[in-house]
C-alpha cells in the first residue's frame, strides 16, 4: 500500500464539508470493487440522504444496515472498496460517517487515490445485487489491473471515533492540488461506515478544450460553485449544477413562497402578471469566458415553478468575490451585464436561450439567476467558451481585445 505507514487523526468540523460530495451517486458515483458485502452493500457509502436506523428490521443475513458492512473476517488480510469519483477533481477533505453502526463499526480506515484517464480504465463488470456475498476471484482479476494498493496515501492508517449514534463523523482535510478521479477505501479489518463524503471542488483540463465545442462553464464537474444566494429553504442552488439530471424536485434549487405576495395577484396593462420580489442565486464560472447558449430547467416543478427569470454576468477577481460574500453580494448594478432580459417561464419544462453576447470577448467569471418571485429550478447550463479559447477563435472582424484590471489573470 502506497506509503501508509504512520497512523493518523480525524478533524472536527471544517468548512470543507460546505463543499460539494463528488463520490455521491448524485453526481455520477459509482462502485466499481468492494471485497465484501454481506450484511450492506458497499453502494450505500455513496447514498445522497443522511443514514437511517430501523430498530427492528431484519434481513436473511442479519440487522437491516445502511451503510456498508462486511462479513466478521475469518481470512487473511482487510476489506476495501473502489469508488469512481462522480466530480473529478481536486479533494479539500473526507467525512467517514459511522452513525448507527455502534457495535460494528470498522475501527481504523485510510483511504488512497488515484488520477486516470477516462481511456485508460477498462470496463469493470456491474456489480448488481450485492448483499450476503463477496468478491469472486474473476472480479480480483479484473480489479487488480488498477493496482491500488499502490495508489497515493491520502489518509494513512487512522482510529475512527464513535460519537452520538445518528451522528458520528470523522473529518479528515486534505491538502492536496492534484487532480483526483478514484477513490480506495480501506477498512482494517472489517465492519462497517454508513457513509463516505469526498468534499471537493471539479476540474477539468482546459488545454484538451475543443475550440468549436461549447461547454457548461457553471457545471460543478468543472468547478462552478454557487458562492452566494438569497434563500434556499428547500433545496440548494448548488443543486442547479450538477451534471446530471433532476430525479425530483429534491434535486434542484427551491425557495421558500415569499411573504410580501399581494393577497391579489393582477396584470398590468400588457397582461404580464404583477408578482413583487425575487430571489437569487450567484456562481463562480469553473473557468472565465463567454456564455452563448442558456438553458433554465423547471423539470418537476409543476406549481411551484417560477414565473420569469434573468441572468446577468460580471468580472470579479478572488478578492472581490470575497468582497462582495461578507458583503452578501450587494454589487453595484453597472458591475452585472445582461445575458438573459426577464423571460417567462413555463412549469416543468426545459428552456433553450441564446446568451445577449453580442462578441466573443464578453468574458465573465461569475454569473447571477435571478426569480421572480419565487419556486424552483431543477438545472441551470451556461454553454459558451473558455476565456482563453475565445480570444483564438476566428472572427469576421477584428474586436477590442479582452482586459481586466491588474492581477485578475493571477488571482485566478
């Protein structure tokens, strides 16, 4: 095992589990290995709700679990999974969540990645209905051509501590710059974890950018994060970016009706609906560029969906961005340029915009939704083009060329 050699020990609570889960079914997570899965399936670490205890419910094989637990190991060695990262990408921290597992719980872990090419991992064969088995000798085989005992030691050799029994976590930060896309975790010998959160931030590498493919610039998958909103009582903003599709209105950005809505609702004189308020969300782009393709989705919102909506977009550096967070973004109305004028808004529906952009060089870092007045929203796309590639691609004219004020380049 790659240099695991001392012992170590879990954080308390740190900021990065504000972070998103990049291991999360959610977001595309997946279980490739486990050696075991007797009482639990390994696919519970990677649940997205909190674990559940179910007093006195029983399987054919022992205690109802939700969390992972392997068999009480009668053989040499330990038991260990590899999972898929959803969001590869750079990883700020672990929580290894041992909640309700009081008796069974794995007493030490550590936990290995690695960074792969999306062509350099061969298909490893479905896993299907796991509990009450183990690992054959074909699924070893295959799984031993990754070599993960040799991965790097992101968390070596570490005691886990029982806390209250629904809420029992071990935090561990990482300080770590590389780009990681799997996952090992060891448990010494056997037992149990209900769940293993991989908080981090997306990343992609722009140099292999197709200069005449659009990309989503917000998705979470390649670092876009929601960095401020006006309220959130039913679903996180950050919700709107992940890179898969809404399962339900659970899954997107929902916020809470607002209380100055007029007991009568009228049109004004051109029949638009009068409806006073609105809420926001503000994301930081993965990377700098231009925004030409919109897409707002109300799927599974049928009547809580917003009435209108807008999306405007600016250039912040690092430090106004921290700026304009203590200062709950109340950022002067010339610093936003329209990407989207008011446009209404059908429930449970995708909608396709194109960007105002007018030229290739409108580059932004961060852009706002606004709703009007309130609801919810299952995705938000911002497809346009990386700074760096629009500033290369052909135009039928010669335009200004692209400046910031001084450091914006580096601050990035």
């Amino acid at each position: 095992m790659g240099d695991c050699a001392k012992e170590g020990h879990p954080a308390r609570f740190l900021d990065f589990t504000q972070l998103i889960d990049m291991a999360s079914e959610s977001v595309g997570g997946q279980i490739l290995f486990a050696t075991d899965d007797f009482f639990a399936p390994a696919e519970n670490l990677i649940k997205s709700d909190a674990p559940r205890f179910k007093e006195h419910e029983y399987t054919e094989f022992g205690k109802w679990i939700d969390g992972w637990e392997t068999r009480r190991k009668r053989i040499p060695g330990h038991d260990w999974c590899i999972i898929k990262l959803g969001i590869q990408g750079i990883i700020r921290g672990f929580d290894v969540d041992i909640s309700y597992f009081i008796e069974n719980f794995a007493p030490r872990v550590s936990i290995q990645a690695a960074n792969f090419p999306e062509d350099k991992v061969r298909e490893i064969p479905e896993r299907g209905i796991r509990t009450g088995t183990a690992a054959t000798l074909e699924e070893f085989k295959a799984i031993a051509e990754l070599k993960s005992e040799n991965w790097n030691c992101l968390v070596p050799k570490t005691e886990l501590k029982l806390g209250k029994p629904g809420s029992s976590h071990n935090y561990f930060p990482i300080n770590s710059q590389q780009r990681w896309t799997h996952i090992r975790l060891n448990i010494f010998p056997d037992g149990g974890i209900a769940r293993l959160r991989v908080h981090g931030t997306g990343q992609r590498d722009w140099t292999t950018t197709d200069p005449k493919e659009a990309l989503d610039l917000v998705t979470m998958a390649y670092g876009g994060f929601c960095v401020g909103f006006s309220n959130a009582c039913l679903g996180h903003p950050n919700n709107m970016i992940r890179p898969t599709r809404a399962k339900s209105v659970a899954d997107g950005w929902e916020t809470a009706r607002r209380l100055d809505r007029p007991p009568i609702l009228v049109n004004d004189e051109n029949g638009i609906l009068q409806v006073p308020g609105c809420e926001w969300a503000v994301f930081r782009l993965g990377h700098p560029g231009v925004i030409t393709q919109i897409e707002v989705d109300t799927e599974h919102f049928k009547g809580n969906s917003p009435y209108s909506c807008k999306l405007d977009g600016c250039i912040l550096t690092t430090q106004e961005e921290e700026d304009m967070i203590k200062q709950k973004w109340n950022l002067p109305a010339h610093k936003w340029k329209p990407l989207l004028p008011v446009t209404k808004l059908l429930p449970n529906q995708n909608h396709h915009f194109d960007s105002l952009t007018l030229e290739l060089q409108d580059v932004i870092t961060h852009a706002r939704l606004t709703i009007a007045p309130d609801g919810g929203v299952s995705r938000l796309r911002l497809r346009g083009f990386p700074s760096s590639i629009c500033l290369l691609r052909s135009r039928e004219k010669p335009l200004l060329r692209f400046t910031v004020k001084p450091g914006f380049r580096t601050s990035l």
